[in-house]
C-alpha cells in the first residue's frame, strides 16, 4: 500500500512537473555592429490570456528602436486566432535598463497553442561590443489563465555568446584598399596602411577592421 501511494505521489508530481508554463529564449551569438532577431516562446499546458515579464540584455546589447520611436518587436501571428483583434503588446524601456513587455487580451482569449514563438525581439549589438560569454535575464514573469489563475515560474537565463567581428588585414603598395568608417563614408582612398588612422573600427575589403 505505501509503494502504490509512494508511486501515486511520484506520478503526481511529474505531471506537475510538465505541466509548467513557461517562457524561454534560446542561446544565441552576436557579432559587435550586427542586428539579430531572437524569439521568446511559451510553452503551456493551461490556456493563458496575457503575459507578463521583463528582459535584461547585457551590456552593449539592446532592442532596436524604429524611426517612431517604439522597440522593433512583433507578435507571432500563429499563436492568434483570425478573429483576434483585442490581443495586445506593449514594451517599454525601465529606468533599470530592463525591458518590460505586457501582451494581453480585454476579453480574456487564450493564446492558440501549446507552443512555439510568441513575441519577436530584433536586437542590436554595440560596435565596441567585447568579446565573451553573456547572460541575458527574464525575470518577473506572469502567466495568466483566463480565469484569472496567475503562475510565476521564476527567473529564466539565457546564454549569449559575443564575437568583435574583427578581422587582421595587411596593406600594401601591392595591395591599396579603400577605407570607410562604420557609417560607410570614405576615409582613406587607394590606403597601403593604417598609419596615422583615429583609434577606432573601420571597414576595409568588406570586413570590420581595429586600429589601435
């Protein structure tokens, strides 16, 4: 009797285990100066109306933001139903530095779905970004039900690996280049060498270059 109740207590638990609702954002790399698009999915097993949560990016990494002012993020459209006009995101930028987005329906209507990418975020690195393994947060996050049942189930970390995108090139009398500034305007024409350049990135052949 005691192993069968042990065993109904084991088995319980584990279905609560998997029964989590969940936020998540997978590992990702960056290049200093490059723009990524990274999702953040919900994986649930209860119907859940809004969601709740804020983000913090590491240092030299942040959201885009569009020529009107707003982030550059976006709902996934397959996680709505055809009829669902009333479902909406809002993001803001704290004083913090974190992001804090907020996306609901005013007439309680489930996110469709028991899985998959629910909001996109198009991000952008820093020129100076430093190479190195980073850690990204979302931390506060509210899940909830249409019948007002909230979960919270904690703080979730990411990995973000950085790369300087920095190249070694070599100048010559045999082999001139043009040199632009990261903005893409002329620097130097027909250049044999970095001499006398402003410490900073360049673009040379294509490719991000460092002078010291």
């Amino acid at each position: 009797m005691k192993k069968l109740l042990f065993f109904a207590v084991f088995l319980l638990s584990a279905m609560n285990m998997m029964a989590q609702d969940q936020l998540s954002i997978s590992d990702f790399g960056i290049e200093a100066g490059e723009k990524k698009a990274i999702n953040v999915e919900l994986t649930n097993s209860d119907e859940i109306c809004a969601v709740q949560f804020d983000l913090e990016l590491p240092t030299g990494i942040s959201i885009v933001v569009k020529s009107n002012g707003k982030l550059d993020v976006k709902v996934n459209k397959n996680r709505q139903e055809e009829e669902d006009d009333d479902h909406t995101l809002t993001s803001s930028k704290l004083e913090s530095g974190a992001y804090r987005f907020l996306y609901k329906s005013d007439t309680n209507m489930p996110i469709v779905g028991t899985s998959g990418t629910l909001i996109t975020i198009n991000l952008v690195a820093a020129s100076d970004l430093a190479a190195g393994s980073l850690t990204g947060t979302m931390k506060d996050i509210l899940l909830v039900e249409p019948n007002a049942t909230q979960h919270k189930p904690g703080n979730v970390t990411f990995s973000v690996t950085a790369t300087t995108g920095i190249n070694e090139i070599e100048l010559s009398n045999e082999n001139p280049a043009t040199i632009y500034d990261l903005k893409g305007n002329v620097v130097r024409k027909n250049a044999t060498s970095t001499n006398g350049l402003a410490a900073g990135v360049y673009i040379i052949n294509s490719k991000k270059v460092i002078v010291k």
